[in-house]
C-alpha cells in the first residue's frame, strides 16, 4: 500500500469516529472503544521495542494484544494502531508492532491513523488560545493540558502539532528533549499517564466465557480459578 496523504488519514479517522458515536472533536477513550467493537484485548508485559499485535479471524472476531510495559499514553497509541489494521486494512494481517526499524508504508498509515484518530484537529484547535495559534508558540503548560485531555504521550502530542503547523521544528526539537515525569511534576500534572500499567487487565468476554465453560462442566473448578486468576480488572 501506498503512503496516504494526512487529508485522506484524517477522513478515516473521523469517518470512523462517527461510526463509534464520537464527535470530531471529543476525547477518545480507547478502553471504551475496545468494549463497543467487542475486541478482546489482553494488557501483557512485552519487550521494550514491541507495543502489541491485532489479529482478525475469518468470522470477523477482533484480538489485541497491547505491551503493559509501555507507558498509558503509548498504549492508547497502540490500540489507535492497531484499530486502523483491524477495520481500515482491506487485508489485516498478524503482526508485531514495534518501535524499532523502518517501517513500511502501512505502517506509516497506521501510526498517521493513530495520531488523527487520538488528537482530532478541531478538538486540538478548540484547546488552544488563539494567541499561540496565530503565533504559532504553543506553550508547554498547553501541551501538557491537551496531553491529558486526549491521553497520548508527549512525544506524540509534540509531533501531531508539528504537522498540523502549530510550532516549529525548533519547538518541536525543545519539547522533545524534556523528561516528561519531570516537567509535569513542575505543573502539578498527573503523571500516570507517563507511566506503565494495566498489567494482567482483560477487556471483552474472556472472563464471561470462562464462566460459561465451568457452568456447563466443561473446565474444572480449579481450571477456572487459574484462568481468573490471570486476569485484573482495571479503570475505564
């Protein structure tokens, strides 16, 4: 597949916002999504390079896997990755989402998809002062607030409003080279969503199948248990 221009990108995503009953301009939640698309989705620790994997059967049942290793904001930008190869790919494929290496143009699609899907441009514009936007200097207590309103990471955040031409190279280079944790300790922000977790977290009716299994005598109770076991219920 061909490199998609970022008018087209940000038609899918909206187009599909729409689908999801999500305005243009909303907060996405990705937890939320996954439970209205009945996408099972399993939070594992994964190597430090690998963010997670899809996977579409021929009956059209969705799997995700997402890296509890990464950090909130990294995960929610995996599941937006992962949604474009699930329902816009003509032909999805199992594979591997990793940070390392050049990627393909799909894979460039998907990352493009992500960031229109995450950080929708009149919900970042109606966010911003008009000042900054006229002076195209948006201001580092703006970036962290628009961080934790559509919860993606700072480096993501830092790249969609240098596309989108709201700062500069320049400004972008400066919001990069920041230790994030650090910088949102100075504003009083949440860190959370700098950090890891929902390790062992399960989203959709694995928990609900294995209940049905050991009510019809299928697994033992001990079986059960242990499938359970494996899993944690986390926030929304």
């Amino acid at each position: 597949m061909k490199l998609l221009t970022l008018d087209i990108v940000e038609n899918l995503a909206n187009k599909l916002r729409g689908e999801w009953g999500v305005s243009e301009s909303e907060p996405l939640h990705t937890k939320t999504i996954l439970r209205k698309l009945n996408i099972l989705a399993l939070y594992r620790p994964l190597s430090d390079q690998s963010c997670g994997l899809s996977i579409k059967t021929k009956d059209g049942k969705c799997f995700m896997l997402i890296n509890s290793n990464s950090t909130r904001g990294r995960q929610h930008f995996t599941i937006a990755h992962e949604l474009y190869h699930l329902y816009v790919d003509e032909h999805p494929v199992p594979h591997f989402c990793s940070e390392t290496g050049d990627k393909d143009p799909n894979e460039k699609n998907a990352d493009l998809f992500a960031s229109c899907l995450l950080m929708p441009k009149n919900g970042v514009l109606m966010n911003i002062p008009d000042s900054e936007i006229v002076n195209r200097t948006v201001s580092k207590a703006t970036v962290l607030r628009l961080e934790q309103l559509f919860g993606v990471s700072h480096q993501a955040m830092a790249y969609r409003l240098k596309r989108l031409k709201l700062i500069s190279e320049e400004q972008l280079q400066t919001f990069l080279n920041v230790n994030i944790n650090e910088v949102a300790a100075q504003y009083g922000i949440d860190q959370t969503l700098y950090q890891s977790g929902n390790e062992g977290l399960v989203i959709g009716d694995y928990g609900s199948k294995a209940r049905i299994l050991y009510e019809n005598d299928k697994i033992s109770e001990g079986h059960y248990n242990e499938l359970m076991n494996l899993i944690t219920y986390g926030e929304n």
